[in-house]
C-alpha cells in the first residue's frame, strides 16, 4: 500500500516520510506550494501540488476526491488540525480502498475542543489548570474577581472554519479585570467561548500514544528543553525522557474516554509550585517532535501503517532515554528572540542572560543530539528549509520597515 501526505511544509510530515520511505514504502507528498520540506527528502517518491486546505478548503477537498480515485489502496494521512478536518469530513466520498486512520469526525471534533478536552480530563481524575469555562448566560464580571492575574486566554480551537475560510486561534493574557474583559471580547469575537485559564510555569511533557482498537500499541515520552518564542510555544530542543506510567496511564484513559483511534499527543506541564502534571492540550495527529520518537527507536508511522495493512503487531514501549533533538532553525530563531530582550505576551521577562543563550545556542555537538531537519543522509531537505527561511526573512523586513516608518 502507498501512503500519501498531506502538508508537505510541516517537519512532522518530513518524519513521516524518513520513517515509511526509509523502510521501502512508496512516500506520495502533497503541497500547497510547488517545493516543500517533505517533498525534498530523498525517500518522497512523488510529489503533487493542491489548492490551498487553508484559503481553498473546498478545492482541497475536491483535489483529494479527484486525486483518491485514480490511485490503488493507499492509506492518507492528514497532517494537520486543518487538514485532518478536511479529510474526515470528505471520508464518505472516497474510494474503500482509501484508509485513513482516524475515528469518525465526531471524535475528532472532540479532540480538538480544548474545552470538552479538560472537561473529560476532571472526568477521568486527571490533573488540568484552574480554568474557567464562561457559559452563555454568564458575566465576565462574576469570573474577574474569582481569578488569579496573571490569567491566559485560551481560544476553544487552534483552528476554526468560519464558511469558507479558517481563523487562527491565538493564545493571550489578561493582567487585571479590565485586559480581561478586553481580551476575551477581541478572542471572543474570533472564535466564540475561549477558556480563562492560570499561567502555569514548569517544565513541558508529551505523552506520545498509539490506540488501535482500544488496546495501547505503542508509548513514549519527552520533555522540552527550548521552545520558540521561549515563553511558550513549539518546541525547538527536546529529549526523551523513561516512560512515566502514570502519565501514559492517565493520557490512554483519556484517549479511550473520547474514542480515539491511532496516534495522539497528550500535552502537560510539570506546574512549578508542586510538580503536578497538568494537561494543556490534545494534538490528535502526528505532532511536531515527531522526529524525536524515530531518533530514539520508536517508528510510531511504521507501526500505524502495519496496523492498517491488518498485520499483528506487538505493544511497543522500549526506546532509549536521553536522546535529543533539535530543530536548528527554530532554535536560531528562539535565540535571536532572547537577543533583542523580547517580554512574553504577559510582560513578563525570559529567565538567563543573552550569554548563555549565545553558549547555548553554540553547542552544536552535544552528546546524543540530532538534528530534526538537517540530515547528511538525507541533505535536500535542509537546503528546503534555509530556502524557506529566508523568503521568510525577506517577506517580514518590509512589513517592518513599514511599520518604522508609520511611527
């Protein structure tokens, strides 16, 4: 069976592509643009482009419609909130020969409710921040008194299709009663009911699951060493980490509550004040430390493509502990970040001195570290990648210069 991808932009999808390719799989990639980080790797057999799942989401469908009928059995993989919406609600309309391995839209829409995630997640006894979940008949002015400040607005989805066209969610803080209420009108009005949630502060850990038929096929876990920005967001250097049995417990009860079929990332933190775990949210797709789990001896695309093809295939939680990986580009990006001085969206400073970002940034043989992108085996993808940065660079220094000059 061939596999086809989805967003060949995405790192997580140039994993895909390394872990299926590299074992004699016929690796398709599909792209909204022309060239693409997966599409580059030496392990894409094919390549094809499509309209846009973001500003076209219906000619996007109407490619995939057209493009399944004329393969054979081949199993598609959607690699993003986006396009994982897009697929499951076209599954109907496709081919049987065509597997995608992911339950029914309900579950997915599900998964990718922060706010009906937490709500089974006290359901199930597990860990999750203070958050108000505001309803309809609710005032903004009963909440303010009862939060802590510093508070996170939280949109209810990462991505959102409003007709025809996806909003991005984004993630804000309120310091006082009055940024509050102005935050949660403005995120409000974007995506209806966000969450107001406390800060937490610690360390991030992902619980990396595979589900399939309700039994657990495969586990592994990882903390995060940077992010970018470094206030929070994807990370750039991360490291597996021994299994945590109570952390893989509670994620598998939580996946299972929800129905969830095939690979999901449960994401926490460890919370400061006392080391609890506290769950921020679900990525029910393959996510973008993907790479890590291959580097460490856990093929979590392999093992899902074996378990559609109907193979046996045993529980899988051995791998080794300690390995890194590190995005290079992102973490260039976190340190020129620190650089400038740049505060969190809630004023806060960043922790360290630009020195140590610098002398960190510089070790660039540490032990057990890879690099997720840039691979001598596998070279064209990072040349992708320096290609795309710097287009990047050249479509921000305008908008810059713009706004210098309108101040």
């Amino acid at each position: 069976m061939d596999v086809f991808v989805t967003d060949g932009e995405q790192r997580s999808s140039l994993a895909v592509v390394r872990a299926l390719g590299g074992a004699g799989i016929r690796m398709t990639v599909g792209s909204a643009e022309r060239a693409s980080l997966a599409g580059a790797s030496r392990y894409c057999a094919a390549r094809v482009q499509y309209p846009s799942p973001r500003s076209d989401p219906k000619g996007f469908q109407c490619f995939l419609r057209e493009e399944m009928q004329r393969r054979d059995p081949v199993l598609l993989l959607p690699m993003t909130d986006v396009t994982v919406q897009l697929v499951v609600r076209v599954r109907d309309l496709l081919p049987e020969r065509v597997h995608i391995p992911f339950p029914s839209e309900e579950k997915i829409d599900w998964v990718q409710d922060k706010r009906r995630v937490l709500l089974t997640a006290r359901e199930v006894g597990m860990g999750i921040p203070e958050t108000f979940l505001l309803e309809p008949d609710e005032r903004l002015e009963e909440v303010a008194p009862r939060v802590r400040f510093p508070v996170v607005i939280k949109p209810r989805f990462s991505r959102y299709l409003c007709g025809n066209r996806w909003v991005n969610g984004d993630v804000r803080y309120a310091r006082d009663a009055d940024e509050l209420k102005a935050t949660y009108l403005a995120s409000h009005a974007k995506i209806p009911f966000p969450l107001v949630q406390e800060k937490i502060e610690g360390e991030g850990r992902g619980v990396f699951l595979l589900l399939w038929n309700g039994e657990m096929k495969a586990a592994f876990c990882h903390r995060r060493l940077r992010e970018k920005p470094p206030w929070g967001g994807p990370s750039v250097y991360r490291e597996s980490i021994p299994l945590d049995e109570s952390l893989v417990r509670k994620s598998a009860a939580l996946l299972r509550t929800i129905g969830w079929q095939g690979a999901a990332m449960v994401e926490f933190k460890m919370d400061g004040r006392n080391g609890e775990a506290k769950l921020m949210e679900v990525n029910g797709r393959f996510w973008g430390s993907l790479q890590l789990a291959s580097d460490a001896g856990m093929n979590f695309p392999l093992l899902l493509y074996r378990l559609v093809c109907g193979e046996h295939a045993a529980a899988q939680f051995d791998y080794q502990s300690g390995v890194r990986s590190r995005w290079l580009l992102g973490d260039l990006d976190h340190l020129l970040i620190r650089l400038r001085g740049e505060r969190g969206p809630d004023g806060s400073g960043i922790r360290g001195t630009r020195l140590g970002a610098c002398l960190d940034f510089l070790k660039f043989h540490e032990r057990n570290t890879r690099y997720e992108v840039f691979r001598r085996e596998d070279f064209r993808p990072g040349i992708q990648e320096i290609r795309d940065y710097l287009k990047a660079l050249g479509h921000r220094a305008p908008r810059a210069k713009e706004t210098r000059d309108a101040n």
